[in-house]
C-alpha cells in the first residue's frame, strides 16, 4: 500500500513539472513571437525608404492631437447613435409584421453589401443635398451611424440567443409586453456578451472614419494627408497614420476579447 502511495506521489510531481515546462514553453514562444512582431514593426517603420523625416508630420503635433480628438468624437457619437438605431433596427427585424421584418431584413443586406465609400458618398452628397444639410461633420457620422446599424443589429441578435426558449414561455405564461420582456428580462442578459461586440464594432467605426478625408472632415487621415502633401512626407505620413490608428485599436481589441473570455465563463 505504501508503495502505490509512493508511486501515485511520484507520478503527480511528474506531471506537475511537466505541466510547469509546457506553461514556461508557452510564455516564452508567447513572448518570442511579440518580439518578432516589434521587430518586424520597427523595421517597417525605421526602413520603409531612405531619408526618412518623422519630425515633418511629427512638428504639427497640434493638428495631429486635434485630428485624434475629433476622429474619437465621431467614432463615440457614431457608436452611441448605432446602439440606440441598431437596437430599433434589430426590433424591426423581428417584428411580427411581415412587411416590417422583410424591409429591414432586406434594407439590412443592402447596407452590408454597400462599400462605406459609396455609403459616404450618397448620405454627404445625394442625402445631404437633397435635405440641404450643409454640415460635413455631421454628414460624416451619419454615414458611419447608417454603416453600422445593420452590424450593431446583428450583434443584438447574437446576443439574444443567451435567452432560452424556457424563459419566453414562461414571459408568454406571464403576458409580459414587449418593454417589460425587453426591460426585465432580455436586455440585462444581453448586455454582457454585447460589451466585447460593441469594442470591436467602436473600433471598426474607427478605422472606417478615415474614409471620411474624402468630404474633407479633420480627422486623422484628412489632417495627415494635407501636412503630408504639404511637405512631400506621404510615407512617414502614412507610417505615423498607421501608428496613430493601432495606439487607439489594438488596446479595443484586446480589452474586447478580455471581456469575451471573462463573459464567456
């Protein structure tokens, strides 16, 4: 008996290292392959052409903080306007009215399958004329609001399938009405798995909102471009763009997928 003591004891140290070799495995290909992509990163950026002259974009830090500013003003305010329309959206999806369900079902695919280029296009200079609105600004998140209300809606419906099929018969055996169903029951359950969608929708809004530099909005692309046109820099232009962008997306990215993993427990 002892001896099986002995054995067992043994074969769980055992196990125990080589549980401990595999984790300090994993840690250090994890930290080998973040080293390999900063090198690869400053490579890129300290070799993408000779002479390069960071202090020509870098020397308009004051429009380069204004252009920052305003292209997280128009993502938030887009992000916002897409939570409250993609969730009347989403309603309208579902609808019990055929003809409200198909149209939207139908408008939905349309928007996806639209370029946003294109989409800015006809809200700016189709929508905007035609109502004889003369703000860019606004025009601009229009177009991102109008873009991402379908995906917003869609996350909404991903979202609500954490409600069994258990608690909307109990809610019909209850005649609970569409608010208190939505109120007291399925918005408080679909805010969780939501949170880590809407990071990654705030950052694809984001990213589309440099299209905006085509109806002359002062957000990082527009800005960029003009200094960089000014004083012959396009590359570090765009390399410092590009640094611009991924300081604002890569930490969205990676607290939305945090809060997937910890939601998703």
């Amino acid at each position: 008996m002892s001896w099986d003591l002995i054995t067992s004891s043994a074969n769980q140290r055992n196990k125990q290292k080589k549980l401990k070799l595999i984790e300090l495995s994993d840690k250090t290909q994890k930290i080998s392959a973040y080293a390999a992509i900063f090198l690869m990163f400053a490579a890129i950026l300290l070799n993408a052409t000779d002479n390069l002259n960071y202090p020509l974009i870098l020397e308009q830090s004051g429009k380069l903080v204004s252009a920052l500013l305003t292209t997280l003003a128009i993502s938030l305010m887009t992000l916002l306007f897409s939570v409250v329309g993609g969730f009347l959206f989403y309603l309208a999806m579902k609808s019990k009215n055929v003809f409200i369900r198909t149209f939207f079902s139908s408008l939905g695919e349309i928007v996806m399958g639209t370029p946003l280029l294109v989409m800015i296009f006809l809200i700016v200079y189709v929508f905007g004329i035609f109502f004889n609105i003369n703000s860019k600004f606004m025009l601009g998140i229009l177009s991102l609001t109008c873009y991402m209300i379908p995906y917003v809606a869609n996350a909404y419906e991903s979202s609500s399938a954490v409600i069994d099929e258990d608690q909307y018969t109990v809610m019909n055996l209850y005649n609970f009405s569409t608010y208190k169903r939505y109120r007291y029951v399925i918005l408080p359950q679909m805010i969780r798995p939501l949170i880590p969608a809407m990071l990654n929708n705030l950052s694809s809004i984001i990213k589309g909102s440099a299209l905006l530099k085509i109806v002359s909005i002062s957000e990082i692309s527009y800005v960029i471009t003009v200094i960089s046109n000014k004083n012959y820099a396009s590359i570090e232009g765009y390399l410092i763009m590009w640094v611009m962008y991924l300081m604002i997306t890569i930490p969205l990215s990676v607290l939305a997928s945090g809060l997937g993993k910890r939601y998703a427990k």
